[in-house]
C-alpha cells in the first residue's frame, strides 16, 4: 500500500487527521460538531460568507446545533470557519456536504457538487481523503469527480483517496442525532473505503461497507423512494376511507399486527423537506 496510506490512517485512528466539511448546511454543520466532539480538528468551509461569518460570531444558525456547542467548539479552535479555498491545503480528510437540487423540474443538478471538488482538486494535499456525502445519481462519484481530479494529473490510490457515502441526516429528529445514525460507505477502491469506514468510526456508532461507490449512491435513492411510494399510498388510502366512512387510523393500526411483511405509515400532508420529493427525480432520471 502507498506510504501516504498508512499515515493518514494512523492520523485518523490517533484523531491528528485534520478534518474538512465542505458545505456548513444541516448536513454539514452537525457533522462539523460532531468530528469536532470527538477530538479532531475541523475547518468548516462554506462558500456563503453569511454562514462562515455566523459560525466566527459563534452563533448556531440551524435548529439541531445550539450556539452553546458551536461557542464552545469554536473558542477552543476544535472548528476554524472559512471560506477561503486555499485554506483546504491543511485538510487530510474533505467530506462534501452541498446542496444537490433539481433543474428544468427533472433534472439532477450537480453543479454545487462541481463547484466544491474543483476548489478541492485546486488546493488538495497529497494523500487526502475525499468524501461526497450529497445525494445524487449512481455513477457521479467515479464517473463526475474521478475525472475532475484525473485532469489535473493527480491519481487515485496515491495522490488522493475517494468515496461516497449518503448523508442521512433527520433534521429535528432528537432520537436520532447525526452519531447514532449508521453510516453507508462505498470507494473508489478497497483502501480508500477502509479510510472512510475508520474515520467515520471515530464519531458514528455504526458504518456499513459496500462494494462500491454506485452501490452506496443508490442506498439513498432507494430509502428516499420507499418513504415517497409510501406516504403517497397511505394518503391515498386515507382518501378513500374517508369517502367510505371508514376511520385510516384503525386501520393502519389493524394492519400493524401483522409481525411480518408490512410497515406502517401514517396519513399527513404529503412529502415535505430537503430530500424526499426530490432524491426520487434523481433515480426515475
């Protein structure tokens, strides 16, 4: 195995790696914190000068993350907020928490994706971890961002190491903050999926491997659909109970005695949030 390999091993494993999230949105900021928690050193980079300069005030602009947790972590230098690009040189390990939306209604746009490998691949120091954590359609890792760093000479294996594992983030959900949520990790390459796996069980209970980064791509795309097929047909079914006069909640309470082969699902507004009605448009695409 490459030299560079076994150092940055050894930096995780002893908490010296130094650690950057790209993207300080609900997905990155508490994963920041967290690493921060653990011991590591974390350059929080965002290319929202708003979002940096809040974080240097110490203030907390998303609801999961107190502004007591980001005072203390940032008066102790254990998070250097940034938006300076060239500050990405320190990082051993860069974790890509942006923005993946939708274009002319159906279409995956990546450009933020795009946007933060091209700062990275200007700035990378030799050896580093690259981890894309947005959601978005099988293949980007190694057929997008492979590429990108392929263009400017540097190789996989010995100048960098790269994998994908999908962020799962449940804003608001107290029961299941960013650590106890298991984390899905797929790489460009045996070696580079044992970096991801040991630095994310530094600061997560649980991580799962799988063979490669199109498999973990698709883990996310399949977990969002079966919660978007499913809150469809539930407030579908409620539909026609009401007009049948029947009460949905007795039914779906009924149904869920049933110990094998059923999953329930409760009638609401439909699919709201970040993720859900958008992750499907990027597997149907």
């Amino acid at each position: 195995m490459p030299s560079y390999y076994a150092h940055l091993l050894k930096a995780i494993k002893t908490k010296k790696a130094k650690i950057a999230i790209v993207g300080l949105g609900y997905v990155g900021l508490p994963l920041a914190v967290e690493f921060a928690k653990k011991g590591f050193a974390v350059l929080g980079f965002d290319a929202d000068k708003d979002r940096v300069e809040n974080l240097r005030r110490k203030h907390s602009y998303i609801t999961d993350i107190s502004s007591k947790e980001v005072a203390a972590l940032v008066s102790r230098g254990k998070i250097v907020p940034s938006s300076d690009p060239h500050d990405l040189k320190q990082a051993d390990a860069l974790l890509i928490c942006v923005p993946t939306p939708l274009k002319r209604k159906y279409d995956p746009d990546i450009s933020f994706i795009k946007s933060a490998v091209k700062s990275i691949v200007n700035n990378i120091k030799k050896g580093a971890l690259v981890i894309l954590e947005s959601t978005t359609y099988p293949g980007t890792t190694e057929e997008v961002i492979l590429p990108m760093f392929k263009s400017k000479g540097l190789v996989h294996g010995r100048d960098f190491y790269l994998c994908f594992s999908p962020e799962r983030i449940d804003p608001g959900n107290v029961n299941f903050p960013v650590n106890k949520i298991p984390k899905v990790v797929g790489g460009v390459s045996p070696e580079a999926s044992k970096l991801a796996q040991e630095l994310y069980k530094t600061a997560i209970n649980k991580v799962i491997p799988v063979s490669s980064t199109r498999v973990a791509e698709t883990v996310k795309l399949l977990e969002n659909t079966f919660r978007i097929v499913n809150i469809g047909l539930i407030d579908e079914i409620a539909m026609m109970a009401n007009k049948m006069g029947l009460d949905i909640w007795e039914i779906v309470d009924a149904a869920k005695t049933k110990p094998f082969g059923f999953m329930a699902f409760y009638p609401g507004p439909g699919v709201g949030g970040h993720c859900i009605p958008k992750d499907p448009l990027y597997l149907y695409w």
